[in-house]
C-alpha cells in the first residue's frame, strides 16, 4: 500500500477550493489533464470527476515534488499535499473559465500512484476523435468531464426516483431477466439451457407479466429500475440492453398513474436540474396529437400545427386538382402544413425543393407546395395550373393563409401523410429556429386506438392484449375494431416518449373478448402466458402501470446526442462492444455441452 494513501488523506476534490481556503493545507488526487513547464516551475491541471485544481511545483516549495515533477506526463495517476495560495500573489491572473480559477496550490510533496502510455486520444470535451476509437477505450472516454458530468447526473436520477417511490409507499421487487419464450412483440435474445437440454429461455424484453403477477400477489404498489433486452436493429437512441423504471398499482385509474407519475417527475428534475415543474401537465388525445403535429409524440415547443383538408376539398371533388382527387377516391386524407411569411421568407425556392428529397425518407414520392400571393393566388406551384378558386379560397380560409405563406401538403394513407408532414414539421422547427433551448413541455397523450392492422390486414394489439379497452368501447370488441379506444397513456417530454404504460384487464369475460378480436382463441394465448392466465382465476385486483426508459431520461436530462452518450458501456448500432470484442465466438466443447449446433449462414 501507498505510504502516501496512509500518511495522507484526501481533503478536497479538484473542483471545491476557493479564495476562502487560501493559506490552507490540503491533499489532492487525481490525473494530470495537463502539463507546462515555465521557467523551473511546473505548471499541471490536476483533474478528478468533481473539475480541475491548477498545482504549482517549484524548487523554493519542495524541492523533491519539483524534481519528480520534471517527470509527469498526462494521464499519470498523483496525489499531491500542499497549500493553497491566490493567483495573482504568485504573479499569475486568474482563470475566470475555471471554478478554481483564482486559486492554486503550491505543491510540497508529490506522490506519482500509477504512469500512463500517450492516451490515444485527448481526455478532453472538444475533441473530433472517432466514436469506435473512443468506444474501442471507452474507459478512456468516460474520464472527460462531459460524460462524468452525465453519469453524475444518471446516478442523481436513479437516487432521486427510490427516494420518492419508497416515500409513496411503492415496494422495490425484483423480477427475472431469464424467462419463457414468448412469441410476438419484440425479438427477443435466447439463451440455451445445459441441465435442460433442446430448450431456451429468453432475456426478458419488459417485466411486464411478473409485474402484474405481483399484482395479483397484493403488493399493491410496485417498482423497480431493471434491465430490458431486445434483439433489434439499432438507431442513436436506441440499445439491446436497456434500462426502465417499471411501476404497476392496484385499485387506481389513470388518474391515479398521472398524478403519481407527474410527483416523480417533478421530484426528479426538483433534485437532479433543481427546476419547478408545473404540478399538472397538459393532456391530449392520440387523435387530436395526430391531427395537429402527425405525431403521437408532438413537441410542443413551437408551432406549425398541420391542418386536415379531407373534408374541405371532399364537397369540391379535390378543388380540381387530380391528384387530390385520387386521393379521396382512394379514401386518403389530404393534409397541409402552413408556414407563416416571416419565417417563410428565409426558404428559397432551392430551399424548398430540397425538402422533397428531405420527406422521400418517409416515403414520400413528392411534396407538393404553394406560396401565396397578395391577392391569395399560388405561386412557385404546379398545383396553381388546375385548381379552381372556390377551393384555392376554401384552403387558404381553412390555412389561415395569408401573403408570402407557405403551404406544404401532402395526401394518402393516414399513416404516410401523418409520418411526412410531422417529419417536416419537426425538420423545419430546428432549421428555422423556432424551437426554445431551456423548456420542458410534458405532455400525456391518452385514447390510443386498442388495435392496428399489420401489412396482411390482420388485426393486432396496439400496445398489448392485456391492455384494458374503455369500457363503453367493450361493445365494438370484434365487430368494429377500429373504433375500440384503449386505457394507454404515453407521456411526451420535448418530442420525445418518455413513458408508456395502460389500466389492465382483470376481468376474464373482457379478456376473452379481445382475444377473439384478435382471432385468438383463449388456448392460443394460453400456450404463450398460460401461467398469467391461471392467476387471474384468483381474485385480481383492477391495476395498472407505467414504464419510463430511464436511458432516455437520461440522456435529455443531459441534453445528450445519443443514449450511448447515458451508458457507460453501450454498444455500436451493430450491436457490437468494441472495447471488449463482444460477441465472439465459442469453444466446440461449450457447445457441445449446451447441445447446440452452429448453422453456417
């Protein structure tokens, strides 16, 4: 063991001293992020997770800590003992850039713990190195300060939501990641079983089933921060492994789950960003957000709402334009988006035809546009040859379109006009800077349609079988799908989904019914949660829950780029650990011993 560890404790971090403490004797630790020697004297920046000290070594100070001293380099591992002085009475000036600035300590003994090889990269926030070299040494990468300050700020996360759920009477339980395969949802990461040969369990993608198992136990009021697992494809904010703050309750509403939830969040950003939030957030229906923003995640921040037409041009047969008119034949919508003159006025003509190749990402073939003159005629626009004046009149009063507008729109299924005109809605909020850096706009978007069709017609859960239907919707189970709303709830912050959850189904003659609306008989469903199915025969409570993904949270809290930004030690978007070499592959004999064979592929 270090004599200097045993002679010497630490007394500060490398951010905590002030002019106060001047003429104070103190020891430091940490890692030298730089080094400068003027003139005899060695100048370094001693770096922890707390910020940086300026030490000073010269002969007239301690003459050994100077001579060792001659052999720092960045990145060594030091302690250091001496005393604290100003700036400016060792003829220096103050760095107002550094919370310490004005201060530095006049080093007298130097102890050097471990030396460092040139890191491959400057332990710096400012820097253009690669992600894989960064990741390849993400122990590395993790010392700069930006991300210690993220990981400062996940931990507060993580304190602050146990500390408010014990308070609220909530029991932290914990549930299994290795499970029962379950087909259906999320694809999910298989494990094989050696004391079972021939069998699998599966990483568990969500508690979702054991929580309400609790339920039925009578915990009442769960929670728990656990790990999820889904074998996907890969984007910025999304990993294979993540993280959720899962909840479920017994005897309540959604009114229950909003206001509970709403304490939480205002509890975490209360201790973590030391911000007041409102004490109740704004609500919306999944239709409405549709309606307005094409989103079931609206921003909120800024404006442009979108506007529906179907209706406007329906009675005018597309306003003479075809393309309109193929639309409502084919029982399409037809929506615009509005951009107002003053910001319109910064789109070129080049600017605007670029955003068709911006909305093709969508799927998109085109987007059709028109500016409007003094007297509201359409300029810059195909769509001025053919349309006639009644519905050129008719859409710009729908618009509230007046001179130097822009319109936008775009017409056919509901899902790809909705996912165009909320993707350009979005692009253009950031490119003309409408949207405010410092809000925080919650919002619960509620009524969710109950199911969807997939691609082959077939009716499928939109959130998932067990999720409660509004029970004056109970009726349309099987007959009218589409018009069956559910009891989900999602809860947005700045656009993106920071939450889901729904009230559950506990009574059986209800769940029967969804699952023949489905076109399931009870034995399909049966063979996949038979074990939940049984539970149910004892007495379940009514409940509900919610999960929030903690990553995500995160990573807005710190007004990261990317979740892999809020993970310590995340993956690339092929699912791979640069740093360790994960996945790799395995002996013959382990796989021998799991009974399993590999398929060339």
């Amino acid at each position: 063991m270090s004599e200097f560890l045993v002679d010497k404790k630490r007394t500060h971090s490398c951010n905590a001293l002030r002019t106060s403490d001047v003429g104070k004797s103190v020891v430091l630790m940490g890692w030298v992020a730089h080094r400068r020697d003027h003139g005899g004297r060695v100048f370094i920046d001693l770096r922890d997770r707390e910020g940086l000290t300026q030490v000073v070594f010269g002969p007239e100070i301690g003459k050994e800590a100077h001579e060792l001293a001659s052999e720092l380099r960045s990145e060594y591992c030091i302690g250091i003992a001496g005393k604290v002085v100003t700036r400016v009475s060792s003829g220096g000036q103050p760095n107002p850039k550094l919370a310490t600035g004005e201060v530095e300590v006049n080093a007298e003994e130097l102890h050097i713990f471990s030396r460092s090889e040139t890191p491959p990269f400057l332990i710096e926030d400012e820097i253009d190195t690669r992600e894989e070299i960064r990741l390849k040494h993400r122990y590395l990468d993790l010392r700069r300060p930006a991300l210690q300050r993220n990981f400062l700020v996940r931990s507060k996360l993580y304190r602050a939501a146990r500390d408010y759920f014990h308070g609220e009477g909530f029991t932290e339980l914990e549930t299994p990641f290795m499970v029962k395969y379950t087909p259906g949802g999320a694809r999910n990461f298989l494990v094989p079983s050696r004391l079972n040969p021939g069998n699998f369990y599966a990483l568990a993608e969500s508690p979702q089933i054991f929580k309400q198992l609790f339920m039925v136990a009578g915990f009442e009021r769960y929670f728990q921060i656990v790990r999820c697992f889904r074998d996907e494809d890969l984007r910025l904010d999304r990993q294979p492994e993540f993280t959720q703050v899962d909840v479920e309750m017994s005897f309540i509403t959604e009114e229950d789950i909003f206001t509970t939830m709403e304490g939480l969040i205002r509890r975490i950003w209360k201790d973590v960003q030391d911000v007041d939030l409102p004490r109740s957030f704004q609500r919306m229906s999944y239709h409405e957000a549709m309606l307005k923003y094409g989103s079931d995640k609206p921003d909120l921040r800024f404006g442009l709402e979108l506007a529906d037409l179907t209706d406007v041009l329906r009675p005018l047969d597309g306003g003479g334009v075809p393309l309109f008119k193929t639309a409502l034949e084919q029982k399409g919508i037809i929506k615009a988006l509005r951009i107002p003159a003053k910001e319109a006025a910064s789109l070129s003509r080049t600017e605007a035809d670029k955003l068709e190749e911006f909305v093709k990402g969508f799927g998109a073939r085109g987007l059709a546009r028109a500016r409007v003159g003094e007297n509201g005629d359409w300029t810059q626009s195909p769509l001025s040859k053919t349309v006639t004046p009644e519905a050129r009149a008719a859409v710009n009063a729908a618009l509230g379109a007046g001179p130097g507008d822009l319109l936008f729109f775009q017409f056919g299924s509901f899902k790809l006009v909705n996912a165009v005109l909320g993707g350009l809605r979005l692009h253009l909020g950031h490119k003309l800077g409408l949207i405010p850096e410092g809000q925080w706009r919650f919002l619960w978007v509620t009524d969710f349609p109950m199911f969807e069709q997939n691609e082959s017609g077939q009716w499928v859960a939109a959130h998932h079988p067990f999720t409660s239907p509004k029970p004056e919707h109970v009726q349309h189970l099987g007959a009218e799908n589409g018009r069956v709303e559910a009891r989900a709830y999602d809860l947005v912050l700045n656009g993106n989904e920071i939450a889901g959850g729904s009230i559950r189904i506990h009574q059986r003659e209800v769940q029967a019914k969804v699952f023949a609306a489905l076109g399931l008989s009870e034995d399909d469903f049966r063979a996949k949660f038979g074990f939940l199915l049984d539970a149910f025969k004892y007495g379940p409570p009514p409940h509900g829950g919610i999960a929030f993904g903690l990553d995500r949270l995160a990573m807005l809290l710190c007004n990261a780029g990317s979740l892999r930004d809020v993970i310590a030690f995340p993956k690339t978007q092929k699912g791979t650990d640069l740093m360790t070499d994960a996945p790799t592959g395995v002996a013959p004999e382990q796989l021998d011993e799991l009974g399993v064979q590999l398929k060339k592929v």
